[in-house]
C-alpha cells in the first residue's frame, strides 16, 4: 500500500507522465527536435525529482510538535487591506488603465465577457505599441505586499468559522476583485488561478482536520473544473477559432492536428473544442524546449527564468538580459510572447539544461517536506504553501507560470520563509 508520505509524489509523477504522453500521441501532433536528448533530459528530470522527494521523506522525523495557528480579527483586516490594494494595482495593471479605483470595474467586466476576443485584441495592441508603462515606484514596492492576495484567500478558508456575516460578505467581494481583471480582459489565467488555488487550499484544510473523503473531493473536482473549462472554451470559441488553427502556428510546419472542430452547441462537443485547446496550452510548452535544446547556454545572471525578474532588471537597472534567453533566440521558430515555453526551458536560462535537474531534485525535496509538515505538524504556512506548488506543478510542461509573475513568487518566498520558520516559534 501506497505510504501517505509518497502520495505527492505519485501524483505529480502521474499528471507529469501524463503531459509528455499528450505531447507524444495527443490530439496535436508535434515534431520534437534534438529528440534523443529531449527523452534524456526529461528522464534525468524526472529521475532528480523522486530522488529528492525521496530522500526527504526517509529524513524526516515523526516526532516532531504540533504547531498552532489561532484566528486574529486584526491580522484579518490587515491583510484584506493589503490584498485588496494588490488586486487594484493588478486590476490596474491588467486593463492598462491609469486609476488605482476602477469605477467602470462593472461596465468592463460587461463587455470582457460579451467580447473577449475584441478586449484582447486591444489590450495586446496597446502593449505592443509601447504607449503603456507601469509606475517604477509601484513596481518595485508591491513586492512586499502582493502576496497578500493569496494569502487572504487562504486565511479566509482556513478560519472559514470565526468570520462573521459581514467579514465573509467581504470575502465575497474580494473574490469578485481578484477574478475581475480575468473576465474584464479576457484573460483565462487569473480565473484558473483563483479556482485551483481555492479548491487546493479547501482540501488541505479538510486534510488538517480529518474531513477528506477523497470520492466527494473527486465529484467536487470534476464540477469546479467544468467551470474554467468551460470559460476557457467560450474564450478560444471567440479568439482562437477552428482547429485549423493549430496547422499554422509553427513557422517550421511541426505542428499539425488530426481531428475536425466539433460542433459547439452540444456539451460533448464545446467541451471536446476547450480540452484539445487545453492540451495545446499545456504541452506546446514541450515543443518550445526541443527548440531550445539546439542553441548554446548563455548564462543570464539569475534574471533568465522569470519574467518579472527580467523586467525589475530593466527597469531599476536598464540592464536587459531578454535577447540572451533561449526562448528569445528560437523567437523567429516559435514566438516567445505569443506561445509557451516550459519551466524546463525557461530555467535552464540560468542553470543550463543538465541544472535543471538540481532544481527538479530541490522541488522534490521541498513538496515532501512541505507534505509532511502538514500531515504530521498541522502546519498552517505548508498548507499556505502548497496551493501554489500545485499551480506550479501543473504549469511546468507549459510555462514557469508561479515565478514569471509578481504576486505568485512574492507569495511563494513569503510563504516559504514563513513556513521555515514557523516551527522555530516566530509568528506573524
């Protein structure tokens, strides 16, 4: 029988295992470059990471305390002050507008959900033209409190029972907040994340307290997918099309699909459209890294890997580091701001390719001991903590999702110095 302990491991080995099958024999059919060395690394990858979830799991001792979390009225408004004021500057910086207070937030939110596709299109047309910058001040500053938006998400779930009617009225209308720049641009990004983080963050809460029953978890998992599903494919419906689309996304001819567009107006046939886009957004990320696989390493400083990191580099700096990138010298193959680029890629800027497979072996490491820590101590920053590591998991075939962006990898080092220190007694 499968030890608790593994559990983590098994699953993110299954869902990893899973995408390279749906690069290979999915319904996009996708010419791999430099292939033997592509199964080479994907092996060593894969092969670092159970080796360092591994040697986590057989080191970490039972025998350790129970940690303790209590609920806190004022630590509760002061969060919801800060995540709040981050989900106005990403409101902010999402809809290119030039108010901290949206007071058309409705009216846009109307239109991004009628015309996606139109919003889209104008918000990258705006991007592109370079007529739009963001404030030097708060790009710099709101490192320091963005990850509060995830952070209230969570400390709302897990003292679910302390908040009064009022208090958990304001949680409502915060989740509006933080999904709001998804619907008004018509993006599907924020929505996912705010889906996958809740539901995540809600089982780990039942873990803690023994309510898991893993048949009602199934059910439940399978509903609130339909739901970013369902809005990614009213969203590629509109901005994607057919297809046929997919036969002409590689300037090479590599990519090509064996199966017609089904009809939209049958549940079958919607939700077959949004999963076989899905798959392209998931895995595409794979035919990005052979690409990449034939240039030589050119060290990038530690900035390679994010995107955000890249762009505080410019910014405070003027230092631009982007041209040195992997995925900038396969652009003209495979257009780095228009399609995806895995994790694997995208952090071997900075390590090179065989050093990825340090990373994948201290991600290993670290979601054992994360996992443990939460089993057996009750942790509250590891369950914190771990809706983010799924979200990486899940994006690592596509893109480096969690640390290209700046409220997720504010988040992740806040919560992991939190949690590091959460046993040697130090509260916030």
């Amino acid at each position: 029988m499968l030890s608790k302990k593994f559990i983590p491991l098994f699953v993110v080995e299954f869902y990893l295992i899973s995408t390279l099958l749906i690069f290979f024999f999915g319904p996009l059919s996708f010419k791999v470059h430099n292939f033997e060395v592509f199964v080479i690394l994907m092996l060593l990858y894969h092969v670092s990471f159970i080796v360092g979830y591994y040697l986590a799991s057989v080191g970490y001792s039972k025998d350790v305390c129970r940690l303790n979390f209590s609920f806190d009225n004022l630590r509760f408004y002061f969060i919801f002050a800060f995540a709040t004021l981050a989900c106005l500057i990403t409101y902010k910086n999402v809809m290119l507008g030039t108010s901290l207070i949206p007071v058309d937030i409705f009216a846009q939110v109307a239109r991004g959900i009628s015309s996606p596709a139109e919003v889209y299109i104008e918000r990258l047309e705006i991007i592109n033209s370079g007529l739009y910058s963001t404030s030097r001040l708060i790009n710099v500053t709101s490192v320091f409190f963005m990850f509060f938006k995830f952070l209230f998400i969570f400390y709302a779930i897990y003292f679910w029972k302390y908040l009064s009617l009022v208090k958990k009225v304001l949680f409502f209308i915060y989740c509006f907040l933080f999904v709001s720049p998804s619907l008004a641009g018509g993006i599907n990004s924020i929505l996912f994340y705010f889906i996958i983080f809740s539901f995540v963050s809600l089982f780990f809460v039942k873990l803690m307290r023994g309510e898991v029953r893993m048949l009602r978890v199934l059910v439940m998992l399978f509903f609130v997918l339909l739901i970013p599903v369902g809005f990614f494919g009213y969203i590629m419906s509109l901005r994607g099309g057919g297809f046929e689309f997919f036969n002409n996304i590689s300037p090479l001819g590599d990519i090509s699909i064996n199966i017609l567009t089904p009809a939209l107006d049958s549940f079958y046939g919607f939700y077959l459209y949004s999963l076989v886009w899905i798959s392209s957004y998931l895995v595409q990320g794979y035919y990005g890294f052979s690409l990449a696989l034939g240039q030589d390493w050119i060290w990038t400083y530690g900035f390679g890997s994010s995107h955000f990191l890249q762009n505080q580099l410019l910014i405070i700096f003027g230092i631009d580091v982007s041209d040195l990138t992997f995925q900038a010298r396969v652009s003209s193959f495979w257009d780095e701001k228009a399609m995806w680029h895995s994790f694997y890629g995208q952090v071997a800027n900075d390590v090179s390719f065989v050093g990825v497979s340090l990373v994948m072996f201290l991600f290993g490491f670290l979601l054992s001991r994360v996992w443990c820590s939460i089993i057996y101590q009750k942790s509250f920053y590891g369950s914190a903590l771990m809706p983010l590591l799924v979200i990486f998991f899940i994006f690592i075939p596509a893109n480096n999702q969690v640390f290209g962006f700046i409220d997720t990898i504010s988040y992740f080092f806040a919560m992991l110095i939190l949690w590091f220190f959460e046993d040697k007694r130090i509260r916030v």
